[in-house]
C-alpha cells in the first residue's frame, strides 16, 4: 500500500498539472517576485504560482486512498492530513493575497504565525494526550512533558518557513522534499507507522510528479500553498512518527536556508555589514556565478547524501 499510495499521488499530480497550468495561465495568476530578485529572475514574473494546490491534492487523494485500502485510517493519519489541509489554506490565502495586490506581499507576518502556531497546536496536543512527550536521537533522550507543545510549535513553524524559504529557484524546494519525505517514508516503514509511511511516499511521490512543471524553466511554481503545507507536514509527520530530531539532517539544506536568512540579519543589524551577497543562501550562490540548475543539483545531492546517511544510521541503530 505504501507502494500504491507512492504512484497513485505521481499519476495524479501529473494529471493535475496540465489543467491547473492552463487555468492559472488564463486567468494570468502569476507570480509576484521580491524586489531584490526582480533583476535576476525578470523572466520568472509571468510565471503562474500557487502550484502546492495540486500537490496537496494529490498527496491527500492518494494517502485517503491508500489508508482506506491498508485499513490504516487511524487518528493521527487524520490528523496529519487535517493539519496538512490548514496550513494548505494559509499558504493559500497568502499567496491569492500577493496575486489581488500585485506584489509579493501576501499576509503580515504576524497574522501568518498565528495561523501556523494555531494549526499547531493539533498535532501538540494529540501527542501530549498519548502520553509521548519524549524526544530521542541515538542514545539520547529527553522527556519535555508540558514542554512539548512549544517544542512542537518552534519545530512545525520553523520547519514551515524554512521550506518557503527554499522555494526560491526552481525545482530547489520540490527536488530537496521528494529526497526527504523519501526519508521519512523509510524511517516509518522501519517503526512499523505504515499510516504515516504512506502519507510520507505520496508527499515525495506529488513533490516528484511537481518537478516536472517546476524544473527549469518552470510552467509554475508551488507558491506558499506547496511551501508552508509541505514543510509543515515534514515537521507533523517527524512528530506524529516520534523521531522530531531525525529531522535535523534530513532537512538539511532547509536549515541552512534558514540559518543563512537569520546570519545575515544579525550580522546586518550589529554590524552593518552582509556575511553572503544576498540570502537565502541559494542567491549567494547564484550571484557567485553558480547557475540555477547547478544550484539545484548541488543541494540535492547533499539533502540525498544526508538523506541516505540518516536512514542507514537509524537502520543501523534500531537492529543494534
């Protein structure tokens, strides 16, 4: 069923595309670039956005189907879905925010942490009434009891934004998330939560089918509708599967788009000098005369390397 779940969200996320693409290019839903971009990626502003909708679709059409046929419909794969679908609506509403004003100004920051925190707060609460507030990695392990939920927050929020902030160049975020929900995939299946290994195969397996209207040049792309969901349901999916801490290497270059983002506002504001050329740091590289597809190779093949080296670690550590 894993399997099935992994080729009924391709096949679909296919299908979806051709139709969304030419509906979005009708209605000349494009995307809004920031301003500090707009010179590098002028040829990218006509492109339509809000591709994660059909991602989305494809991830919870194929996981429902699948659950059904595995007979694993259990609470917290109804959960993962349900908060997959919230954040869907606020990645959603900021970008249809951004196409009405147009200009890449969607929803304010604060009003878009509080949706997020909001949402957050399922997944928190369902593992604080299962009694699993402990968080583990190799031989160590903490208990954060009543702690758990901000835990929980900082990790789904941060996982969310990092994510977005990936999304950047194309094929980087949708290349990067079929590696690691891959992963993730693995990692369930090892543990037995085949509920939340298939949700995990259809996520890569929608980010995957994604690709082939996102690789450069891209027909569209996933917009804060693909970004924030799915970044949230690689965070849901580490916590509901009880290895939140796995999740540091393989998201790996999410982090370091974050931390790039965070390094150069601080250094910005105590100095008032830049550590890199832009941030995130995929346009640092890109003003360093790296390509795009360059780019996007690179950070895939590390988030595949450190991908491969966590599940083989954990394989490894679990039969010890």
């Amino acid at each position: 069923m894993i399997s099935v779940a992994g080729l009924i969200a391709l096949i679909l996320c296919l299908l979806f595309g051709i139709p969304y693409i030419d509906f979005m290019q009708k209605k000349a839903y494009s995307q809004y670039l920031r301003q500090e971009v707009q010179k590098m990626h002028a040829y990218k502003e006509k492109t339509p956005t809000t591709g994660g909708v059909f991602i989305i679709a494809s991830i919870i059409i194929a996981s429902v189907i699948a659950l059904f046929m595995a007979q694993e419909t259990t609470t917290r794969a109804m959960i993962v879905i349900i908060t997959l679908i919230f954040y869907t609506f606020t990645g959603f509403e900021d970008d249809i925010k951004k196409i009405k004003a147009h200009q890449n100004l969607g929803l304010s920051a604060r009003a878009k942490l509080m949706l997020q925190i909001a949402v957050s707060m399922l997944p928190a609460f369902y593992i604080i009434s299962t009694h699993q507030t402990q968080i583990s990695f190799l031989n160590f392990s903490l208990d954060l009891g009543w702690f758990y939920p901000i835990f929980v927050v900082f990790m789904m929020v941060g996982s969310s934004n990092a994510l977005n902030l990936t999304d950047g160049l194309d094929g980087l975020a949708a290349s990067s998330s079929v590696f690691a929900f891959l992963a993730c995939s693995i990692i369930c299946f090892l543990n037995n939560n085949i509920d939340l290994a298939i949700i995990a195969i259809a996520a890569s397996a929608s980010c995957l089918g994604f690709l082939y209207y996102n690789k450069k040049p891209a027909k569209i792309f996933m917009g804060d509708t693909g970004s924030l969901a799915l970044g949230a349901l690689l965070a849901t999916i580490a916590i509901m599967g009880k290895f939140e801490l796995w999740l540091i290497p393989i998201a790996v270059i999410f982090i370091c788009e974050t931390l790039s983002v965070m390094i150069q506002v601080t250094s910005f504001k105590l100095t008032g000098k830049r550590v890199f050329k832009m941030s995130p740091i995929h346009h640092h590289f890109e003003l360093s005369n790296w390509s795009e597809n360059k780019i996007v190779f690179v950070f895939s093949l590390i988030t595949f390397l450190f991908c491969t080296l966590s599940v083989t670690v954990y394989y490894l550590y679990k039969i010890h």
